[in-house]
C-alpha cells in the first residue's frame, strides 16, 4: 500500500501485471470514515483482502466508483460490494447507481471521459486529485476504441481535466502523475502527432492497416500492434467524421483489447 503524498489516499497495486495493465491495476483508497474505493480491479484474493483491510482501517465504505467497465478494473466489483455492503456507482457497469457527467457522489466529481471505453469517467476531488482510470496512465499511452466520436471526445475530456487545474493524477495504473498540466499537453500533442503523421500517410497513398500502421505507429513494439491497430481505427472514424478520409481504406473489424 502507497500514501498519495499530501493526500489522504492510499493505492493498492492489483498483481495482475501485463502488456495493458503495466505494473498491475491501482486501487484507490479516497478519504476515511467513510472511505470511498476507486476501481477494485481483478477478482484476486490477496488483492480484495487488502481493499477490504484498508476501508476497515478507515472507517468503512461509503461507496465504489467505476471508472469504466473493462474486466481487470471491474472483475473483483461483486466480491467487495458483497463484503463491504457498498453501493456501486458507475456509468454503465452494472450496480446501484448510474453516473453522468458532472455528478456529484461522495468526495469526487464525475467527469466523462469516453474514447478508452464509451463509459469511461475520471473522478476529480475538490483538493485536485484527478482518479483517471485509462483515460491517462502513469506511464505510456492508452489506446482509443472506435466508436461514433470516440476519439473527439477523447481530446475534448483531456482538454477538460487540463482547465481543471489539477495537483495530482491517480491513473488505473502506472506511478501517480505530479506534473497533470505536462501530462495531459503530453497526451493531447501525441494523439495530434498521430493524426499528423496518418495524414501524410493517406495523402501519400497508403490504405491499408499495416502500412497506416507502419507508417504513423512505427515506433511501437510488435506486441501493442492490436492496440495500436484499435487506436488507428479511433483515428481514421475522426477524419471520416470531419469528412477528411479517402475512399478505399482498410477497417478495422473485431472486438477491443481489455485494459
């Protein structure tokens, strides 16, 4: 268990390390009597043992929030709800309460943030902290599922939690983030740098996924390609709702990496 530094929050790392979930999936621990528990994450037992310690040393649970409803945020979320008595508060996953954008539960303000998952939320606290879920990761790049405005709805949530004025990003998973300004201008010019070079792709004539890939994703490693591919997708669904995209480019079909 890691302090928050000047924050009364605490992380739990879920030991679920992979290609998506990094170093694991962080738990958050928000406030004291009651705490509030912030994505349990994967249905391990030494991990629900230590959410579930950590809300008893803090006075019980208010509540679980759900940053989005992908399985190694959100596996363990029956288990904790049944042992805590604990209400769950998402946007789409099921539990007792649905969340939109701007509500008010407990210590967090819920702000949407779509583009990694449609229902994705971040939870922002009045003192700064900005729970990001995968919207924003501690370390590295998230990818982007295609959906109708996914990927402009991306940008506009990081444009958003960068007027925040935040102190402090908690990501899903990574370090916590001290510098949220130079995080999210990271972020924004990165996903612009993407689209840059994808332009200059299709204007050079390329159409298909792995030459688009080769082209504006070269630098990532075989092993995120799928997730690169995904993101590309995110992309291309952009220009073609700004009707920048040309005829005769390769889609991609099938379901998104879980992360």
């Amino acid at each position: 268990m890691e302090e928050l530094e000047g924050h009364d929050v605490v992380r739990l790392r879920a030991d679920n390390p992979g290609p998506f979930s990094l170093s694991g999936t962080n738990t958050w621990i928000i406030g004291r009597d009651p705490a509030w528990i912030v994505d349990p994450g994967p249905l391990l037992d030494a991990h629900v043992d230590a959410i579930l310690a950590a809300v008893d040393a803090r006075g019980g649970t208010g509540g679980i929030l759900i940053t989005h409803d992908h399985g190694d945020h959100v596996e363990a979320v029956p288990e904790v709800a049944r042992r805590t008595g604990a209400p769950v508060f998402a946007a789409r996953f099921p539990g007792d309460v649905l969340l939109a954008d701007n509500d008010t539960v407990g210590p967090v303000t819920a702000i949407a943030t779509p583009g990694h998952a449609p229902d994705h939320l971040a939870f922002v606290t009045a003192d700064g902290v900005c729970f990001s879920g995968d919207a924003v990761l501690g370390e590295g790049s998230v990818f982007v599922w295609p959906d109708p405005g996914a990927l402009a709805g991306y940008l506009a949530g990081l444009e958003r939690l960068r007027m925040l004025g935040l102190r402090t990003i908690a990501p899903g998973h990574g370090p916590s983030v001290a510098d949220p300004q130079a995080k999210l201008t990271q972020y924004l010019e990165h996903r612009r740098e993407r689209e840059r070079r994808l332009v200059a792709a299709l204007d050079d004539g390329s159409r298909s996924t792995d030459d688009l890939l080769d082209a504006a994703w070269g630098d990532v490693p075989d092993h995120l390609r799928p997730a690169a591919a995904v993101t590309l997708a995110a992309h291309l669904d952009k220009l073609a709702e700004e009707d920048r995209l040309p005829d005769g480019v390769e889609r991609l079909t099938g379901g998104p990496p879980q992360a």
